[in-house]
C-alpha cells in the first residue's frame, strides 16, 4: 500500500500501467512487424481519425472543469496543437495528410463511412469521462502519453521499412508527437504528484490511467475484428 509521500512507488506505479498500453495489442505488434496489409492500415488511419478529432474535444473538457489557471494556461497548448492556429496546421490536420499518404480522401475520412462502431463507443466514452470525472483523473487518463513517444519512433522506423507505398511526408504527425508527448507528458506527470498525496487520490488516478488503456486496447479490438484478413 502506498503511503502519503510514497511518490517515487506512486510514479513507478503508473508507469508500470505500460504492461496495459496498446503497443503490446495484436494488431499493433502486426503493424510493427509489416504484417498489415493495406486495406488494414487504411482501416486504421481512418478508424483512429475519430480518436485525433476528439482530443481537443477531451482536453475542453479538462479545461472547463480545471480551477488551477497555472495548469489550464500551459494545458490549452494541446488544444492548439491538435487544432492548429491557422487553416493547414495542427494535428488534426496532420492525421489527414497521413489519411492521404495511405491513399484515402480526405471526404472519406471526415465524412466517417469507415467508422466502427465499436470505435466510436470507446472514444465517446473518453470524452464523457473527461466532462464527468474530476479534473485530476482527467490529466491522470491522457498519461498513457508516458508511453507514446517510444512508440511513435517505433511506428516510424516501421513504416518507413515495411510499407514502402506510404507516402513519407504523410508521417509528420508522428515525428511531431515526439517532442509534444514528452512534453505534455511531464506536465501530466507533475499535475498528478502535486495533486494526489493520499492513498485514495493516487489509487483513482491509477484507475483512470488503467480506464484510458482500455480505451486504447478496445479502439484496437474493433479495428482488428472490422478489418480481419
């Protein structure tokens, strides 16, 4: 059991939850591997575009529900990373390209004929947490971005060396997140320490860090099962 100044066993504790992150899901190890044909990279580009909509959307809400203006001044910047400040910037903007570089239409994609069902389940569900939750639990779900950068230098090697039709100027948001989720993720992280000094308070973030891991592992279960050779 933790103790109330145990922060190193709490930080170590969240860190661990990368057992649970979705980098270890089938369908991620096949795409790491090459093993995606191209029906189901497309599959996935367009299916995960709904997840890169909503991330403002989600992080709104941590702001709406945020009484801390010191957080909320350095946490607006995600909003405008995903949304961009000016027409072809941001984030959002970015996953299109890729959309494009993986030989769909940007119509296809925004009018969201490929969605799953269970896809727009699992991000919905995201969102309300971040509306419904308190603020705390909210930042404490989006620290599955501990994990990501790795993931991310992983993703590109992968698809430079295994999916040679992809257009490589389609992976800049990518080697974007590189840098961002780092960044966020320190700020996530000492959001979280300052914040969570009982028992209680660290085993509720760890709950809402286990919460967004199943979101992530269950976005994937519906692509796998949509997009099965």
């Amino acid at each position: 059991m933790m103790t109330l100044t145990d922060t190193d066993s709490f930080v170590a504790a969240l860190r661990a939850q990368s057992q649970r992150y979705h980098h270890q899901h089938p369908f991620h190890v096949k795409m790491n591997n090459g093993r995606l044909s191209r029906r189901q990279i497309q599959g996935w580009v367009a299916n995960r575009f709904y997840y890169q909509e909503n991330i403002p959307r989600k992080d709104a809400a941590i702001l709406a529900n945020c009484p801390d203006r010191e957080v909320r001044r350095r946490w607006i910047q995600r909003i405008i990373d995903h949304d961009g400040t000016t027409s072809g910037g941001g984030g959002i903007e970015a996953w299109l390209r890729l959309g494009e570089a993986v030989e769909l239409t940007r119509e296809e994609i925004v009018d969201r004929r490929h969605l799953v069902p269970g896809v727009r389940f699992a991000v919905d569900a995201y969102v309300t947490f971040a509306r419904t939750r308190p603020w705390v639990e909210a930042v404490a779900s989006s620290l599955t971005e501990l994990f990501a950068p790795d993931l991310m230098a992983e993703r590109i090697a992968a698809f430079e060396r295994f999916y040679p039709w992809i257009d490589r100027d389609g992976l800049a948001y990518f080697r974007a997140r590189l840098t961002q989720a780092r960044r966020d993720c320190e700020h996530a992280l000492d959001v979280v320490t300052e914040h969570c000094r009982s028992t209680d308070d660290q085993e509720r973030v760890l709950a809402a860090l286990s919460f967004k891991c199943d979101v992530l592992w269950g976005i994937l279960d519906a692509i796998d099962r949509a997009y099965a050779d």
